[in-house]
C-alpha cells in the first residue's frame, strides 16, 4: 500500500478467509459493508492509509476502480504533510509565545504523549516532573492518577470532546508544589494528521525570578544590606543560607532582618516574601 498499490480485500485474503473473519461478521456486515480498497499516503513521515468501504450491492473493487484510486495517493500526501506542517508551526509559535512570559508548556497529541516543550518547560523539569518516552511522568502519586485518567480520557474521547478543566496540583519532593492546567487545541493545530489534543501549562514550575535589591530599598526604605538580605530571601533561601552567600554572620543576618520585618510591616519570613514576590510581577 506504501509502495503506491490500491489494496483490496481480494489481495489480502482469500473467500474463505473472509468469510471467517470477525471484522466482517461483527463490524462490516451488520453495518451493510462487505468490500474495502485502502490507499497508502503519508503525512510527513508518519505513514497513513484511507479506506473505503463498500456495500455487498456496490460490489467489489475492480483493477479500474484501484487504477483510478491510485492518483489520490500523491494528492492526499501533499494535503496530509501540509496540513501537519501547519499544525506544527501552530504549536511552535503558541509554546513560543508561552516561553517568552516564562510560562512552561506541552502539547499532547491524542495518545497522550508529548508532541511539543518549550524551554521553559525543559529548564523545570527534574525527578520530580519529567517527559520520558515522549511521556509526562510526576512523582507525586495522587497527581500521576489524576494525570493518568487525563491520558485515558484524551485516547478515548473523539478530538471534538471537552477536557476536564480542573487544574491538577503536583507536589514536590522539596520545591514548592506546580499546578498543571489543561488547556485545548483550536485551530489548525487541531488536525487528525498532527493529533495536537491539549496544551497543557505549569505554574511555579520555575522559581520566580530574583527581585533586585535597589528596588525593595526604594518601596521599603531599606539599607543597603538589608535589601541584599531581603532580596536573597524573596527568592526562597533560609536566613542561613543567605548569611552564608552574603558573607554576614548569623546574628548579623537575624538583626538585619528584625529591622526588614519593622520597616516592611511583616513579623514572618514567609509574610516577607510574599510583598518582595509582589515587586517582580
């Protein structure tokens, strides 16, 4: 069929073949079909074939009737491999557009495996969340089952079906917990030949971004080296750590940030880093 031959059920199978066969008893003939000729076409390099059927009336498909057929084949490979080059640019450019705000993103096709990751999406993955196999796999046991009914629910559902929106919630081992958004596939990406299903979106995937010094001094009126330390803190570093990089002592780092929780008019870390986060978005 690949080789650009139209075949038939006479090509395949012999009379008594058929007429044992469970796809013609169970599927075709209660439907009226008995007859079928499949045209082999690609679209880019996956390999298709479309089928016609006909009914016991209409006959079997005859060397005129394959001979005619045959010129579909370049013409549906054209069609095919344009529509999901299309598809593909589609998604680029919407993961694209996604990765320069920073947000990771993937696409799935309609098996559930990963057609598409933008960099954002790559820069934040770890063992924790990961795409291996062409496969989105979590740690996190509660997360995978809800993840796992998504996969099923996209393979068994026709392309035109809604997907749940609920968001899932992924929590991490040690980074602060992702939630996963299902969002759908319209356009051109949304072809049978690409099988483009859902785009699916982090958040706190990646860490925020460090908010700079100068800027929490001039909102909070802070020093110099109180911004410094607020600053490593906003980005999610213990007290001591941020001694550490600073080159501070302990007793310094806990007095700079008192005076930090007086000016800012917080009384805990977790307080502080919510107005710091509020200043990079």
């Amino acid at each position: 069929m690949m080789a650009g031959d139209v075949v038939s059920d006479q090509d395949i199978l012999t009379p008594e073949q058929i007429r044992a066969d469970p796809m013609y008893n169970e599927i075709l003939y209660p439907f009226g079909f008995k007859w079928f000729a499949g045209i082999g076409f690609r679209a880019g390099a996956a390999a298709w074939a479309l089928t016609i059927q006909r009914t016991g009336r209409e006959g079997p498909f005859e060397a005129l009737d394959k001979h005619l057929l045959a010129r579909l084949a370049p013409r549906l490979t054209e069609t095919a491999s344009l529509a999901t080059a299309i598809g593909r640019v589609v998604i680029s450019s919407t993961t694209d557009a996604l990765n320069h705000v920073q947000k990771p993103a993937i696409v799935l096709s309609n098996q559930g495996l990963v057609l598409n990751m933008n960099a954002a999406a790559e820069a934040g993955f770890d063992e924790d969340i990961r795409v291996r196999n062409r496969q989105l796999m979590v740690r996190d046991k509660q997360a995978l089952a809800k993840l796992e009914q998504l996969v099923d629910l996209i393979r068994a559902t026709p392309d035109s079906a809604a997907l749940p929106a609920e968001p899932i919630l992924i929590r991490r081992t040690i980074k602060p917990p992702v939630t996963l958004r299902v969002l759908p596939i319209d356009g051109a990406a949304r072809n049978v030949f690409l099988g483009a299903r859902a785009l699916l979106v982090f958040s706190n995937l990646l860490p925020a971004p460090a908010p700079e010094p100068t800027l929490i001094a001039q909102a909070f009126g802070l020093t110099p080296a109180e911004s410094r330390l607020a600053a490593l803190i906003g980005s999610g570093l213990s007290v001591d750590v941020a001694a550490a990089q600073l080159r501070i002592s302990r007793e310094t780092a806990r007095n700079h940030l008192k005076s930090t929780f007086s000016k800012t008019g917080t009384h805990r870390q977790q307080e502080l880093i919510s107005i710091i986060i509020q200043l990079t978005r």
